[in-house]
C-alpha cells in the first residue's frame, strides 16, 4: 500500500511541475481507527436490545384481525370474570326459546358435540349480575374405554327471568353471548283484581 501511495504522490508532483503549480499535492492514505470498530459494535448493541424489547412487547407476534376471541381459562372455575374452568363443553350453537305462559319463560338451548364416550354433561351453574346471566357448562370423564366417536349433545337451560323488569338481558354461557328482550315485567300482580 506505502509503494502505491509514494506512486501516486510522484506522479502528482511530477504533473504539477509540468503545469508550473508552486505547491504539490499530497494523498494521504486514510489510517483505520479502533474508534470506529467501538462504534459497530455499540450499534449492533443497540439493534439488538431493540429487537428483544420489541419482541417482549409483541412487536413480531402476528394479530388476529378475524374477531377469534381468546377466552382465558382458570382452575379454579372462575365464573363471572370471563374465565371458564378447563371442562368447559364445547358448543356449536346457542338459542332462546320463549315460551307461551305467564310469567315469560325464557329457555336456553345449547348444542355441541362432546369429544368421545366417556365424557359427560355436569348440571349447569347460573348466575346473574344485572342484566347479564352467566351459564357455566361444564363436563367431567369417566371410564377408560371410551369410543372415540363424538357424542352430539342438546342442553335445555331454563333461565331465572321471574320478577325480573322489562329490558334486554345477555345470557353468556361459556364465554358465547346471545340477548333476549323482555317487553314488559315479568312479574305476576295478584292485586290487580282486588278491592283493597
């Protein structure tokens, strides 16, 4: 590299003396500093605390923009926070059926398949807070010769809608939401027809 530099500098001094320049020119081989070697290796640093705090935050995980709804599940079968305990059974559809009587009776229907033979119904659990009921569908597993084949399964839960006042309720049961409307109160007045 020297020799090829002392080449360049004689040759531009030998063109200056030709064009009657007074000064020459000189190129200077730039020299390498550690300096620089310090300053990739604090920017690879940094790149890469980066990338791991991005990655803590979730800056890389793929979003579900199909409205797929993650349910959390506890083991202490949670019931009015969003939990569903780990038995919660699986569930293909949800209606309400209102019945012909007075009071308004409110039904609901549930259909799944259960995943083999030796799995179970458990009776339901429901509880009101407001206007929202919470259906908890859980099953349990018995025997261990099971078919493998799933089990169909249709769950008729009536609903506790006596005394209730007229407005929209929301039943959720295992974490599925379907809303009924009660158009008057549903309350019986025995003293309509009294002279008191």
């Amino acid at each position: 590299m020297f020799s090829y530099s002392l080449i360049i500098t004689f040759n531009i001094m030998e063109y200056n003396l030709q064009n009657n320049e007074q000064e020459p020119v000189i190129i200077k081989e730039k020299s390498t500093s550690r300096n620089s070697v310090w300053y990739w290796v604090l920017g690879v640093l940094i790149l890469a605390l980066v990338g791991w705090y991005g990655y803590a935050a979730g800056w890389f995980t793929q979003n579900n923009n199909n409205n797929d709804v993650m349910i959390p599940v506890e083991q202490n079968n949670g019931i009015g926070d969003g939990a569903l305990p780990i038995n919660a059974a699986p569930i293909d559809s949800v209606s309400i059926e209102t019945l012909e009587s007075f009071p308004v009776q409110q039904v609901l229907v549930v259909s799944g398949s259960l995943p083999n033979g030796c799995t179970y119904l458990e009776t339901p659990s429901q509880l009101r807070d407001g206007n929202v009921f919470y259906i908890t569908l859980e099953t349990r597993t018995e025997g261990e010769l099971c078919t493998q084949a799933l089990v169909p399964y249709t769950e008729r839960i009536p609903l506790q809608v006596n005394n209730l006042p007229a407005g929209v309720y929301i039943v959720n049961v295992n974490g599925r939401e379907i809303s009924f409307e009660l158009e008057n109160d549903n309350t019986l007045d025995f003293t309509a027809g009294s002279d008191k």
